[in-house]
C-alpha cells in the first residue's frame, strides 16, 4: 500500500523569487529628487524671464508709439492756436534774441495763454489777460515758481512752459518777412513747432535764430532722427 503525500502548507518566503536589487540609501534618492526638482525650477524661471522680457517689449513699444501719436496731436493743436493768434494780432509771437529776451518756449506759452503781442518784449505784456488760444488741460506744463500759473492778469511774463509727452519743452521758432537767414526768403511770415521726440534732444545746428524751415535743421544728425515737426513753411 503506498503512502500518501500530503503538500506542505506552510508559507513560501516571497523573498526567494525576487530578483537581486542594489540597495539604495535614503540619502542618495534624496539627492536625486534634489537635483530633479532644481533643474525644473531653473527651466520655469527661464521661460518665466523670456514671457516677461516680452511683455515689457510689447509694452514698452506701446507706450512709445503713444506718446508720438500724442505729440503730433499736441503739436497740430498748437499749430492751429497759433493761425488763430496770427488772426487776432495780425503777427505770429516773435522770439527776439538779446539780453533780457524771452526764451522761445517761454514766448509760446505767454503769448497762447493771453499775456504777450505779437512783439513778445516783457514792456509788452498785457495789463489784463486776453483771450487764451489754447485750452491748459489738454497739456502738460512746467514752471519755475509753482505758485507761478495763468491768472487774471501779470506785470511780467509768466515762466511757464508747454511740455511735450518726454516731459521736454516744446521748441518754437518764428520767421518774420524780413528776414534774410536760412534757405529762402520768406514772402509771408511763418513758424516751427518742434519736439525732441523720444530721445529730448534736437541739434539746430547752424541755422538762423530767426529760421522756421525743417529744412534747416541737419536732419542727418543722429538726434534728429526721431524729431517731430508742425509750422507753416511761408
């Protein structure tokens, strides 16, 4: 009679079927993860500049192109204040030159908001202001004294300026019919209305202090470049 088998039912070792692993210490998967998550970081930083580098651009470009449409606008406004000048007084403001003479952007502003003549000396400002041909809110402006602002009348011409969207004043220039300097005789007296543009600076270089052609202005020069214009060419 042959003896029966009975199978064993005591646990198997999960352990003998397990392929051999090096074990790794808790150490260097720390490391590892480190590492990992450093790399990640850095990459989101670098595409984090990029995206804002090129916001600023876009931005910046926006900005700029503003600030231009908004001189031209400015400059097409003063042009239009100064025919009506020319209307009331018969003469654009002068710039006379010489000791004790007003400085162009100065002239501007006096004789737009009602203060100066056409001759623009200081013995010619009005005892009451006159009327305004331009309308202050629209612009903006910057004086010496800040107590120093348009009121109902002045014994002296007033310091303020009429300052472009760069925060520079605007530059002014008049041609009167006799004069002789510059590129041409000019038969009907005439002004130049200009901006610095976004760099501020405008080279005049040897033009006539009496001169309003664009023509004049060395337009080859590097800070001309960007310069913005109106007037009446004569």
């Amino acid at each position: 009679m042959r003896a029966l088998r009975h199978r064993s039912t005591a646990p198997v070792s999960v352990s003998h079927f397990q392929p051999f692993c090096r074990p790794t210490s808790r150490r260097s998967r720390a490391r590892a993860l480190r590492a990992f998550t450093l790399l990640e970081l850095l990459a989101v930083l670098v595409v984090i500049g990029i995206l804002v580098g090129i916001t600023l651009g876009i931005t910046a470009g926006v900005q700029e192109r503003s600030r231009v449409a908004r001189a031209k606008s400015e400059l097409a406004t003063l042009a239009v204040a100064l025919e009506q000048y020319r209307t009331q007084y018969g003469d654009y403001p002068w710039t006379p030159t010489g000791t004790g003479a007003l400085a162009p952007e100065r002239v501007l502003f006096n004789a737009l908001t009602g203060y100066l003549g056409p001759k623009a000396g200081t013995d010619d400002v009005f005892t009451t202001s006159k009327r305004s041909f331009v309308e202050l809110t629209r612009f903006t402006t910057e004086s010496e004294d800040d107590g120093d602002l348009p009121g109902p009348s002045a014994s002296v011409p007033l310091d303020n300026r009429l300052l472009d969207p760069w925060d520079q004043p605007y530059g002014y220039l008049y041609r009167p019919t006799h004069a002789t300097g510059g590129s041409a005789t000019w038969a009907t007296p005439a002004f130049l209305l200009y901006s610095g543009g976004p760099d501020g600076a405008i080279d005049l270089g040897s033009m006539a202090p009496d001169s309003g052609l664009v023509a004049d202005i060395p337009q080859s020069t590097a800070v001309n470049q960007d310069n913005l214009y109106a007037g009446r060419d004569g």
